[in-house]
C-alpha cells in the first residue's frame, strides 16, 4: 500500500524559496513600491552597503541599500528617523527572508534635501566653517575683482553694469561656471581655485540669479563650500535668493541678496566719492580760511600791545621797578641788622647777668675747701680746716676759728649785704 509521502510532492527548500520568489517577482505591485516606517538596527558594514530595519507599532521589514543607490538618498539614514522607502520586495534565499531592496528614500513629512541640507549645515557648523571670526574683511577700493558665475547667465551682466558704472577703473576676471546641474559645483569650484591661482584679484564674488532650492543645490555642496571657507582672499556669494540661504552663503565672509548688491558691495563708488571729496575739500578751505583768519587777529591783537607799540618805555619802567626794588632790598638789610644787633645786646645783657664773676662784683665770694669743694653751709667745716675763698680780684686762704650754726640773724645779714652789694655795684 502506498505511504502518504509517495502520493505527496516534497519540496526541496531551495525549491519552496524559488517558488516564494517568484510568487513575489510576479506581483506587480510588489515590484515598485513604497513603504514607510522607522528606520532601526542601521548597519554599514566595510563593503559600503547599508542594511536597516523598517518598522511601525505591529511589524518589522528587513531593508537593504545597496552602495550603488546611496546616490538617490541624499541625507543620512538614522535610527529612529521615520522615513519613505522606495523599491522592490524580493526573497534572500541563503536566509529564507523576504527584505525590501531600496533605491530611494526621503524623509517622510518634509523633504530629502531639506533634510540633507540641514545635516550637512549642522556638521559644518560644528567644524567651525561659518564662525564670525574666520570672516575676512572686504578692501575698501580694489583694483581687481574675481567673478565666478555663467558667463550666459543674468548675473555676470548685473555685476559688470554696476561695478563699471560705479567704478570704471576696476578691473574684472570672469570665470565661467555652470551654476545649476550635476555639473555646476565642480564647475564652481574650479573658477574660484583659478581665480585664486591668478593672483590678482583682491575679492571675489561667486553667485548666480534666484530660483528654487534644486536650482541652488550647487551652492550647498560640501566641496565648494569647504573651498570658500579656505579662500585666501574675501568672498562674497551673491545667491539671488532672499529666503533660502545656501551654505555657500554662510560659509563667505559677505552675504549679498543679490549678484548687483554684490557689485555695490565690493566696489566704491567713485561719483559718490568725488562728491564727497569735493565736500570734504571745501569744508577744509573754509575751516582753514577761518582759522588763518583767526590767527590774523590774534597777531594783530598782539601787535596792538603796548609791549610791541612802546618797547623803550617798557624797558625804562622795568629798570626802574629794579631800582625800586634795590631800595627797598637795602632798607630791609639795614633794618634786619639792626634788629638782629639790638637782640644780640640783649643776649649779651643777659648772658653777663648770669655770669659768676659779676656776683662777685657785687661783694660775694666762693669759698671752697682744700679739695676745690664748695662749702655752702658752716656744718661742712670744723675749727682749724683751711678753705679758699675767691673774691671779684683775687684769692684769700683762710682758717676756720669758730663755727655758728646758721639762725634769724643770717637772714636779715644777707638781705643788709644784699642791698650794700647792690649799692656798690651801681657805684662801680
């Protein structure tokens, strides 16, 4: 009896994975399709390729983007970034899987260039491109100005118009670029490097006409940007566009609206100037005329002096004022001397006042005993000692005979001789 397994058909797993795929390959709308979710489990191992999971809240997709397709998503993929995928749903065979191949992608709820745009301008940012003080200033009146743009376009016809009717005598190098299209950035790299290289001119203005964010994707490739970031001399992008700003924009020293307000930027103008030098020349002359004119008066005002108009008589007044002056230094001399005389007659006065030998011209004496001691009370001595006594004129060497103890009587005999000395010295 047959088993179940004879009447069945067995299936290989290769086989039933062909099969699967091909199912899969048939559908077809399951061969270019969309489908969002959140990007996880990003991966890029060293072949280049990017592998991904997209989910929602109940399911999961395995996702591959191959390196070769990388091209047509222009912002970097993320975890946790909700995004659009766009491709094809095939089987891997050598896992049993079925992923989604993808070969676009965009940000879902805006769009991929805005996205690409504000990450590149945020990692530029960090690196320090668009920091103030990188900035170049603008010279004041150069001779040469670098023009990248086409040569076809608007824009360079703008800039030679104003800059030569503002200033004649600058002069223009043109280099022509494309300034839209998968060629333009390289193309605008390569004017400004060739402008740099000429080494002439002073400032350069790179720049097209307005128009929308994929007309001026150019100007924010990264390559070009990091070139104006690094350009020896000022430049100044001129991006006809008031509401997008380019990252070339951020990154140049000056932004100009505008190539013509680039031009009138970059040069003087020279009507404005010679109307201010003409201004400024007859405010001079009128400042100087006034001050010579000032000065004048004041020369004469001083020739007007009676220093100047009678010289003699202020020579005589002065010699006169000297002798004056000598007079009155000589009184003041006199009378200093006579001052100082009288007061040193005083102090001679008083210092032969005080002078020993004048008391003794007036009746005392000094009586001392054999050692030059002065006895000043009897108790110092005793009968027989020898004393000295010194007189106005002379010595006298006396013995003690007797001793009294001093009493009442001394008093009154000292005030009596006191008087009697007083008497003999108004005689002398």
């Amino acid at each position: 009896m047959p088993s179940a397994s004879d009447q069945m058909q067995i299936w290989t797993v290769s086989e039933l994975t062909a099969e699967i795929r091909g199912t899969l390959y048939d559908n077809p709308s399951l061969r270019t399709l969309w489908v969002r979710g959140e990007v996880s489990n990003l991966r890029r191992p060293p072949s280049g390729h990017c592998y991904f999971t997209l989910k929602d809240e109940t399911a999961a997709l395995q996702c591959v983007l191959f390196r070769g397709n990388q091209m047509q998503v222009p912002f970097d993929l993320s975890d946790g970034m909700d995004i659009l995928a766009q491709g094809n749903v095939d089987v891997y065979e050598r896992q049993g899987q079925y992923q989604l191949y993808v070969r676009r992608a965009e940000p879902a709820g805006r769009g991929a260039l805005h996205l690409a745009l504000e990450q590149l301008r945020d990692k530029l940012r960090a690196e320090g491109l668009f920091d103030e003080y990188r900035k170049q200033e603008i010279p004041t009146f150069p001779r040469t100005v670098g023009v990248v743009t086409s040569v076809q376009g608007a824009a360079l016809r703008d800039i030679i118009t104003v800059m030569h009717r503002r200033c004649p005598a600058v002069d223009i190098i043109v280099r022509h670029a494309s300034v839209q299209g998968d060629s333009a950035a390289p193309e605008l790299r390569r004017g400004l490097h060739q402008i740099m290289q000429h080494g002439k001119a002073e400032v350069i203005i790179i720049g097209r006409g307005g128009g929308s964010l994929e007309d001026l994707w150019a100007f924010n490739d990264e390559e070009l940007v990091r070139s104006i970031a690094a350009a020896d001399i000022p430049v100044v992008s001129a991006v006809g566009h008031e509401t997008d700003i380019t990252l070339a924009d951020l990154a140049a020293d000056v932004r100009a609206p505008t190539p013509s307000a680039a031009a009138e930027l970059v040069v003087p103008d020279v009507g404005q100037l010679r109307d201010g030098l003409r201004r400024t020349a007859t405010t001079l002359s009128s400042r100087l005329r006034r001050r010579a004119e000032r000065a004048r008066e004041r020369l004469q005002s001083i020739g007007r002096r009676r220093v100047f108009r009678y010289p003699e008589k202020m020579v005589a007044d002065r010699r006169q004022t000297i002798d004056e002056l000598y007079g009155r230094l000589e009184s003041a001399q006199r009378r200093l001397i006579r001052d100082r005389a009288t007061s040193l007659s005083a102090l001679r006065e008083r210092l032969r006042a005080l002078n020993p030998r004048a008391v003794l011209a007036r009746g005392y004496s000094i009586t001392s005993d054999r050692n030059g001691n002065i006895i000043t009370h009897a108790g110092q001595n005793r009968p027989g000692d020898e004393l000295s006594v010194l007189l106005h004129r002379g010595r006298l060497g006396v013995e003690v005979k007797s001793i009294e103890p001093p009493g009442r009587c001394d008093a009154e005999e000292l005030d009596a001789d006191t008087e009697r000395g007083a008497e003999s010295s108004e005689q002398c």
